[in-house]
C-alpha cells in the first residue's frame, strides 16, 4: 500500500512539476494555471494532495504495526525508520510550502 502511494505522489508530483515555476512571485499562479489551464490538473493536483494524507495514513498504520508486534526491539531497523520518517515529514513540508499561497506563507 505504501509503494503504491509512493508511486502516485511521484508520477504526480512529476507531472506538476512540468507545469510548476518556483519563483516567489508566480508559484501561487503556476498553481492557478495548472488548475484552470492544464488538461485535468485539478485533478492531478487533488490526487497528490489527497495523496500525501493518505501515505501518512499508512505511515502510521505501519508504525503502529511496528509497536503492536514489538518491532521496536530491533533496534538499528527502528532507528532507519524513524529517520525515515523524519525525510518524509520535511518532505512533506516543503511539498506544503511550495504553492506559497496563504496556507503555505503561515506555515512556512
């Protein structure tokens, strides 16, 4: 479930990114354009969205799983996951503050 999540924020993420332009001053347009403009980029952008709760779902899903059947006795595999955990916070956040509308100004 996590390695198809995976898989669908990448595609999508890449297809934004065709669309996206990273300067201060037209990110939040770049994100309107790719909304109103793009062929089925509201779309798109819903799913990655959508997408990115839905792998955090899962996330902890699995670490709860991982606390349920002990998995935190393994200590050098718990201490990989919680640094990746970590990667895919700051990840997150970035993928966040990245339209800079107002949501993202206050967040970031």
């Amino acid at each position: 479930l996590l390695g198809l999540c995976l898989i669908t924020q990448i595609l999508t993420g890449l297809f934004l990114a065709m669309h996206y332009t990273s300067d201060i001053s037209t990110a939040f347009l770049s994100v309107t354009h790719i909304c109103r403009d793009v062929n089925y980029g509201w779309l798109i952008r819903n799913i990655h969205a959508n997408g990115a709760s839905f792998f955090f779902i899962c996330i902890y899903i699995h670490i709860a799983r991982g606390l349920y059947y002990g998995s935190y006795l393994y200590k050098e595999t718990w201490n990989i996951g919680v640094i990746l955990l970590l990667l895919i916070m700051i990840t997150a956040f970035v993928g966040y503050v990245l339209p800079w509308g107002q949501m993202s100004f206050w967040g970031g």
